[in-house]
C-alpha cells in the first residue's frame, strides 16, 4: 500500500519535534513551554508535504534519425537496442547537446535534472568521434575522453553502462583506474569474476598494467587519482609518447561539487593535464560538465559559464538571442496545456467523493466492472464509462487513465502543477474549497492518476512526487528583561517599542538535568569601561566558546545519591562565580568592587563560569560525562537524520523507494506540529545522549506500529563517504536498541502476572523473547538457535546494567530490577 503523505507528514513532524524538545531539556517550566511553542510554530521547522508534478520532457528525434542525416556514424545502429533504442526519440536537450558538440564542437555545461539522460549528451559525442576514428582506420590504443567522477562509485556505475553500450564494438576499449584497480591482470581479472560472475570483456581493460602499456580511449578516474597519475613516472603513457596524441575530451561529473578550495583544486590540476597533453593550448580539447543542481536554468547561464570557463580553462559562452552560442543546455518539460484542450469536449467534473472509493477499491483488488459501477454512482457520464471500459481491456490502468483524462479536477491540478510545486493544503483547498475531506480527497485523486497510464511502458497521466522539508535548529536565545523570551532565530539584541534595547544571550542546558547555561565569551565593553557577555562563535568554533551557569535553575534534588553535587556559596573548584546584568549585557566577578552597572537590581543574575570551553561536569546535578555534559541547542546530524529516516520506514513505505537528504550540517527547510506531553514515555520516544551524539529515535516505536519488520527500501542520501558509511551502522544499531527494549516491555506485559507471582529472573525471559523476535523476523536467516539466545541475551544484559543510563526501561519507570538475596546471606 502506498504511504499516505498526510499520515507520514504528521508522524514526521510530531517524531522530530518530539525528538528536539526532548534532545534539549530545559528545567523551567515556562522556558520549556516557551521552547515547545517555538518549535510547534506552523511551518518553523517542518513544512509540507509538497507535491510536485513532474511532466514528460520535450521530445526531439532519434539516434536513427540523427545517423541518416550524417550527425552520427552508422556505428550507433550496431549499439544494443536496449541500451540506446535507435528509433527512440532523444529528449529534446539531449538532442540540441549532441547537435552542438558534434558538429559545432561547442563546450557544453548539461544542467539538467536526475534522469533527464545527462550521460547521453556527452557519451554519444565521445562514441560519435571515436567510430568515426574506427571508420577512418585511425584507432589505435591511447585516451580520447577522460570522465572525471567526484566518486568511485559513479565511475563504477558507469563503466556498467559501457559495459552494456560497447559490447558490440571490442576495437573501443575502456577502463577505470582508480585506488580500487588492482595493478596486474590475474589480481584484477579474479576480483571482476568475483564482483561479476563473468569474464570481462576483451574491450574492458581492467588493471593497471594492461592500460599502462595500452591506454584506453575512454579512460574513467577521480580528481584524486589524476593527481597521483600525472606525477609518477609508470603512468606517463597516459599523457605522453606515442599513445598521448589523441586526447579530445574531458567531462567533469557532478561539477556543482567543485566550489571552493575544491574548485580551485581542480581547475590547476586539469591545467596541470592540458599542459602534458596539449601543451597548454587552448581549444583542442572538448569539454563538457554535467549538474542537477547547477544554477537555476537558464536565467544563471551567465554565472554558469563563467564557472565552466574558470574550471576547464576553456571558453564557454551564452550569448543571449544566439542559439549557436549558448553553451547552457537545459531540460524543457511538456506542457499540459494542449494535452487539456484536447479534452476540452467531453470534459466532466464527478462527486469529489468518487477517488476516495475508487482508489480503495483498487487497493482491494476490484476488477473493470467493479470500477465502473463505482464511477456511475458518483457522476462519471455514461459515454466516458463504456470508452473507457472497452479501451481498457480488463486494464485497471488504462481504465482510470481513460476516465481520469477528461475528469476536470485532474486537469485543473495539472494545469496548476504546471506552474510549480504547491503544498498540498492550499491545492486540496483550491480544488475542493466546500468539502471537509479535500485533503484526503485530493491524495486518492493523485494516487490514480499517477497510475493511470494508456498502455504499461506509457507514462502516467500525473506524474507526481511528494516532498517534505525539515530544517535543523541552529541554536536558541533567550532575552531575559524586561520579560524572559526564547527565540529560535540568532539575534543579539531586541528593540522594543520605546526604542530601548535588550540584550539577547545564546542558551545551553545540561543534558541530563535540563539546568539552564549561557554560552557565550567575556569581552571589553566597546563604549564605555567595563566587560560584557557576547554570544559565542558558530557551531564549528566550539572551542572559543565558555558557558555559564545560572544559578537560580540549579536544583540539587534532580541528582542521583551517587552525583556529586555542588552546594553552599562556594563554586565547585575551578568554576567563577559572575554577576551578569540582564539589562545592558554587563559581566563582573560576583565578589568585584567594580565593573557593575547601574541598572536596577531586579535585572541581575549570578552565573558560575566554567573552567573550559567543554563542560563535562554539571554542578547542578553531578552528572558527568568525557564527551561533554552541556550543549547548545544544534542538531547533530545522525541523529536528526534517523528519527526522519525510523518516521519514514514506519509510514509504510513497502511499495516504493523512499529518499531521504541527510546533510552534514543543517537540515533544509521545512505543516502544522503541536507538541503533547506524552501519555506513554516509550511510544514517544526519549533521549539520551552519552558515547554516541544520541541513541534516541523520536517515535522510533509507536505502539501502533507493527512489530514485524517489513522489506522496506530506503535511500538516504549524504554530503560525504564517511557520513554515508557512518549512517547505515548507527540507524541500524540505535533502532535494534529500541527494538530490544520494546520486545522486553512487550514479554513483562503479556506475562506480568506470572512476572509478579513467580518472580521472574533474567533467565525466565530469554525463550519468551527469542520467540517473540522469531515471530517478528527480528533475525537474520541463518542464526541458530544459540545464536538468537545470545542476542536476546545482549538486548537483557544492556538493559539490566543500564548501558544508557537514563533511556533505559528502567530509568523511564516502565519495568524496574530487583536483586535477589542469596539464601547464606544473613
């Protein structure tokens, strides 16, 4: 079943507001409900979901049509079908690049969306050039193109995609050498029978050796590793001798990512390499960058081509009202427009309540006749039900596709989409402004028709896609006079009515007691003597940071027996006590005989300063931790990143695969959250944080959720390797932990009586436990029966010496140890 955006958008939303106000407790009681109120603000830091339609691209002619005309060698016909379907028309962007490369041998920047066939408009070109090489009796071994990837794995997907192309012409040869290619042919042809099942090809050189003494003409590597070849002295066939007279291309993949230090990097280094192989000279070599996120279209084509002109150092142009010129290519989607009027005759607007029933009925697996019946009751005219019946054949599909067509709502949704994305409260509004189901109404209506297709391999009649954006919260603030205010935008001081000015000061709190503390610095007051507290540094400057606490939010009665917890007027060793003027923003040592101000007293606080920059012991409440005890309201990234991601999964995405963005910094931007006080601690989700930055995943395990795990499939996208690589292992453990703690509630529930009467021991839990997790598919195929035991047995064992001391089921009261005495002890 597909995920229902409105269900998934609100769990989302609830499991990432209910994961920040419990990442960052506050003691206050007001403060927290301030905090709390901040976060819910509609649209603050959640906000969709969006939906999008994404319409066909503008078509243009084929790779056969392009051969007759003698744009392209005949070769392209030997190309396998299913690779490159020469009667297929080309995307009309697809088409302008090839046109301009080939005949006009333009530079090109593709700037262009995911799937939008990027790699058609300079792979085409660079085959183009070299059959046209091998129908002159010109190819002999040495480089052509150079296809520079920012990443092994993007080469990797794409020598499988020359793989497939070039298996009909062994006299083109390709290879990739990167730090995973192994130096002698007998390494790396057992490590590509291994990894593929099967023989390369005679045209795919696969080690080192092999393409050092017979360079391929598309050569695949990374910035990083074209640094290292041009540098030793084994890998010089590349660039110079004999086989080093043909270079003609080069293509920069993913080219949005070399800004910066980076940039500039990589704009040497292909200096570097048209130095060796062209001797510097402008214009021998074609080139080519390839983007979805680069610009904004055409109206950055200017900016674009600067850029391209810095990192290639070769001329790229956009000369505006000069189509030769513009070396921009850009998708162009279809219009909708004339598809609508061509429906404008038997155009017909049914009871809105027809797609709710419609699509659950199709859910259920009803037929034609079902479907049709259905329809008639809810206004579908009878000449648009028997053309469409006897075009669909039994089709469920092409069925709805032949309703939906000239159903006006879906043409008035598509005609809107046309225009832009929309949040789908505004668009179910806008369709069905009178009807209390709109919103449900308008996601059945989306579901069919973007399953609605005339025929399997056609398009659908809406292709749409939903989106939903959640931003990071990047610290929070607090004015303290003349009335305590948290504020969730950086902003150093307020102005009120009157003009005056009050200070605003950056918070902080203990992890474990919520203890209030400001992080900022001490320094010289720029208009009068005296020193004033200022807010601390970015995020990434941690260390130039001091906190402070205040000591009216310290309570020594939320500390363990075991904490040491600092009472009476001496700070604990180490830490200074400041008096801090809420007013003007002055700071003193509480025992100075000068630097005060002369505000009113009322608006004075004492602060504790502490040693350091990290504070890993709370005076409040004795809780110490080496990796810090008190932090400033950011979101780290892994955590942030597997409470959307555990929400999603639990949205059940079964049918479809889900994509979620997990940044390394901020979340992106971001419908309406109201933050609850939970009824039940575990369904909600608590936090913890300790070695890692936090094992909590809000709303990882709701109580209506379905213990059994479900083949779900997930994509999560990362700034870097080490994130990507970090990220798996930390959702996978971090959800198994609350998988092992919801088990063990479940087990002391079903059973509690006999818990109660027969005293259960640890022991008494593992079968139970095993079999419970057995049923829910909680293992892996292949575990044995002892193997099941000693995991339960690390899930009972974490729980019972409280690993997280205060995520624990213990520590959140929901089941409680008691030992046993042993019977010699007196």
């Amino acid at each position: 079943m597909p995920i229902n955006p409105i269900s998934a958008s609100r769990d989302i939303a609830e499991s990432y507001i209910s994961y920040l106000t419990t990442a960052f407790p506050l003691r206050g009681r007001e403060l927290a409900r301030q905090f709390g109120v901040e976060l819910s603000r509609p649209g603050r830091f959640v906000k969709g979901p969006i939906l999008e339609a994404t319409p066909p691209f503008m078509s243009g002619v084929s790779v056969a049509d392009l051969t007759a005309e003698g744009v392209l060698s005949r070769e392209f016909m030997r190309v396998p079908e299913s690779q490159l379907p020469p009667n297929r028309p080309l995307y009309l962007h697809q088409e302008r690049a090839i046109r301009k490369a080939v005949s006009a041998r333009r530079n090109l920047v593709v700037a262009s969306g995911t799937g939008s066939g990027k790699t058609e408009t300079f792979l085409v070109p660079i085959l183009n050039h070299l059959f046209r090489q091998k129908e002159k009796g010109k190819l002999g071994p040495g480089v052509r193109a150079l296809l520079l990837y920012p990443m092994n794995a993007l080469a990797n997907d794409q020598m499988a995609r020359l793989r497939k192309l070039l298996r009909n012409h062994p006299d083109v040869t390709f290879g990739r050498y990167t730090g995973e290619t192994k130096t002698n042919d007998k390494e790396a042809r057992d490590l590509f029978i291994q990894m593929f099942r099967e023989e390369p090809l005679p045209n795919e050189l696969v080690s080192r050796e092999s393409m050092q003494a017979s360079p391929p003409h598309i050569l695949l590597t990374n910035y990083a590793m074209l640094e290292y070849l041009l540098l030793r002295p084994q890998d010089a066939p590349f660039f110079d001798g004999m086989h080093a007279r043909e270079w003609r291309f080069i293509v920069l993949d993913e080219a949005h990512t070399y800004t910066g230090a980076r940039g500039i990097e990589i704009a040497m280094l292909l200096r570097r390499l048209k130095d060796r192989v062209v001797a510097g000279k402008e214009g021998l070599l074609q080139c080519f960058a390839t983007s979805a996120t680069l610009g904004r279209g055409v109206q950055d084509a200017p900016e674009i081509v600067e850029f391209a002109t810095r990192i290639f150092g070769e001329p790229f142009e956009w000369i505006e009202g000069d189509n030769q010129r513009q070396d921009v290519i850009v998708a162009e989607r279809r219009s909708w427009i004339d598809d609508n009027a061509s429906a404008a005759g038997d155009e017909y607007t049914p009871c809105s309540s027809l797609y709710e029933e419609l699509a659950s009925s199709v859910q259920q697996g009803a037929d034609v006749g079902t479907l049709v019946d259905i329809s008639k009751i809810h206004g579908v005219p009878q000449k648009v039900l028997i053309g469409a019946a006897t075009l669909a054949s039994g089709q469920i599909n092409r069925f709805l596709y032949h309703v939906l067509r000239v159903d006006s709502n879906v043409l008035k949704l598509r005609t809107i989409l046309q225009e832009g994305p929309g949040m789908i409260d505004d668009l179910a509004k806008t369709l069905f402004p009178d009807d209390h189901c709109a919103l449900e109404r308008l996601v059945a209506m989306v579901e069919l028709a973007s399953r609605a297709k005339p025929e399997a391999e056609s398009l659908a009649l809406l292709p749409a896609r939903y989106h939903m954006f959640v931003r990071a919260i990047e610290g929070a603030y607090l004015q303290f006079a003349p009335e305590r205010r948290v504020i969730l935008d950086r902003t150093t001081k307020i102005e009120d009515e009157h003009g005056k000015t009050w200070p605003v000061f950056e918070m902080a709190s203990c992890r474990n007691c919520g203890a209030l503390y400001l992080a900022g610095k001490i320094e010289p007051d720029t208009k009068e003597p005296g020193t004033v507290l200022v807010q601390s540094p970015a995020f990434h400057e941690e260390s130039r940071a001091t906190y402070f606490l205040v000591e009216e939010s310290m309570d020594p009665t939320s500390s363990d027996e075991d904490d040491e917890v600092f009472f009476g007027d001496q700070p604990p060793t180490g830490w200074e006590r400041f008096q801090l003027c809420t007013e003007c923003g002055r700071v003193w040592p509480a025992n100075s005989l000068f630097g005060s101000c002369s505000c009113r007293d009322g608006t004075r606080l004492i602060l504790l300063k502490s040693p350091r920059s990290r504070v890993n012991y709370c005076p409040s409440c004795g809780r110490r931790n080496p990796l810090g005890q008190v932090s400033r309201f950011f979101t780290g990234d892994d955590a942030a990143a597997s409470v959307i991601t555990t929400a999603m999964h639990q949205a059940g995405a079964t049918e479809k695969v889900v994509a979620v963005g997990h940044v390394a910094g901020p979340l992106e931007e971001s419908s309406q959250v109201n933050i609850e006080e939970p009824d039940e601690p575990l369904s909600k989700g608590w936090y913890e944080p300790g070695v890692e930055e936090s094992s909590y995943l809000g709303g990882t395990i709701r109580e209506d959720a379905p213990l059994k795990l479900q083949p779900s499939r997930l994509l999560v996208f990362s700034d870097g390797r080490q994130d990507a690589a970090y990220f798996a292992p930390y959702l996978n453990r971090t959800y198994e932990r609350i998988l092992g703690r919801r088990l063990i509630r479940r087990i002391v529930e079903k059973n509690i009586d006999s818990v109660r009467k027969n005293k259960w021991r640890l022991r008494d839990l593992v079968e139970p436990m095993v079999s419970e997790a057995d049923i829910a598919g909680l293992f892996d195929s292949g575990v044995s029966y002892q193997g099941k035991i000693t995991r339960v047995w690390k899930w009972l064992m974490a729980e019972f010496i409280r690993l997280d001391r205060h995520n624990s089921l213990e520590s959140l009261g929901l089941i409680s140890f008691a030992p046993v005495r042993p019977v010699l002890w007196s």
